[in-house]
C-alpha cells in the first residue's frame, strides 16, 4: 500500500455530497456554532483544522445527527437531511468514527465489525474482503475483544466498524490522537485510497497538521465557532493556514 501523496496543484470538485449551509447548535442556552456554511465533495478529503474547544466535535456530532442543530440546512447528495437522527442518517450513507473511538469494548472484533450491519438490507450482512484487505490486523485479531486490543488498532477497528455501511460520507474525528506513528502512517494510507477511490467524500477533523496537510483537498479554518477560513489545496498558503490554527 503505498503512501498518500501530498494534494495536487489542480482541484476539480467532484460531486457536492455534503453541503452546510449556516448551521448553528447550541448546548442548552450557549451556542456553539455560529453560522457554518460549507461543503465536501465526493473523491476529496476536506479538513476541519482549529485549536481544542473551537466547535469541530461539535460540527461531527450536528453533522452525525448525535446532536441537533439550533438552525440552518443540511444537503447529502443533493436532498436536505432535515433535523434526523444519527440512526436515519447512517442509513442514508453517513459513517461517523468519533474521538475516542467508542468501540464495544467486550464484544470481539468480528462482533463489533457486524453492529454496523444494522444499518443494512439483510443481502448485505457480510463482513466485505475489502476491510480486511485495508486492516489486516482486524483479520488477526477477529475473535479478540475489542477492549484488548491496543488503541491504534481500536481505531483501526472504528474505521472498519464505520466502513461496513458503505458510506456516501465518511466523518472521521481526530484519527490519530493518541496512535503510534506506524498506525497513523497506515491510517493516513487508507485514507488517501478510500479518497482515490472516488465514491465517498470525507471530512477530516485532525489537529496533526502535517497529516491533514498532507491529505487534504480543501481545507476549513475554526475559531470560536465559525469559519475564518476555507480554500482548497491549490490556494492555500501553508504558513496562513498554519496561523489560523495555532493556539
């Protein structure tokens, strides 16, 4: 499998399978979010890059339907997904790997892989070649159970896990927090062939600038909430970028 190359100096966007426009979200009387409008199109990977505590958890969750947005429209493909919940929108294509991997730690690997079948007709209720072919360690470690397995290979699992509904868009929230550097090679490795692929658009929430850097497609800048910048990889200034998500 060879490694992600760095985002090309042309972009053509492909097909717009997520589009936001002026979300809000509030927890209680506080409001988190403050007007996100953006989009992630299919073949791309788009970043969401920002300090702790700007709102990009926040956006995954609105997004996942795990929290309702305040206001504002959501689009998959086209269709505006209304105020659904997390189980309606899975089986519309969206796949979200939260932070902290939230895999079931006492059921095996095989029996993590297969709690995403629900969101499948019952024809489809395989464990495809493919996610062992991108995770050979899951192959290994099938009768395992999760909450033995290290935490690179629970995210590994995480990715499999979200991967079995076959996802229009994959929402993938700090993959690389707390992993050994081999493990974020290789995630950054799958992440780089499920976006060549051509058939999901993913948005990546990730602080390692250089991994995100190096994946990215286009790129969108938080802080305290709102968007303080988006362009694609053909014009964004690294050294701007970088600025607009220090600490």
């Amino acid at each position: 499998m060879s490694p992600p190359t760095a985002a090309s100096s042309t972009f053509t966007w492909g097909a717009k399978m997520l589009k936001l426009n002026n979300l809000t979200l509030h927890y209680g009387k506080s409001q988190i979010l403050n007007g996100i409008s953006m989009e992630a199109a299919q073949g791309q990977v788009t970043c969401v890059m920002g300090t702790n505590g700007v709102g990009k958890t926040s956006l995954m969750k609105a997004i996942a339907g795990a929290h309702p947005r305040s206001g504002g429209e959501m689009y998959l493909d086209g269709a505006e997904t209304g105020n659904a919940p997390s189980h309606v929108l899975a089986r519309k294509g969206i796949a979200y790997v939260p932070q902290g991997r939230e895999i079931f730690p006492l059921l095996t690997v095989r029996e993590n892989l297969e709690t995403g079948f629900t969101c499948l007709p019952r024809d489809q209720h395989f464990i495809p070649d493919e996610i062992y072919e991108l995770f050979p360690v899951l192959k290994q470690m099938t009768d395992r159970r999760g909450g033995d397995l290290s935490g690179g290979q629970q995210q590994q699992l995480a990715i499999a896990r979200a991967l079995i509904i076959k996802p229009k868009l994959l929402l993938l929230d700090e993959p690389t927090e707390g992993i050994q550097p081999n493990i974020i090679q290789h995630i950054g490795e799958v992440i780089g062939l499920l976006r060549d692929r051509g058939d999901m658009a993913i948005v990546l929430v990730e602080q390692y600038f250089e991994f995100a850097y190096k994946l990215g497609d286009r790129f969108v800048a938080m802080k305290r909430g709102s968007v303080v910048m988006a362009s694609d990889a053909a014009n964004t200034d690294k050294a701007e970028l970088m600025s607009q998500v220090a600490v």
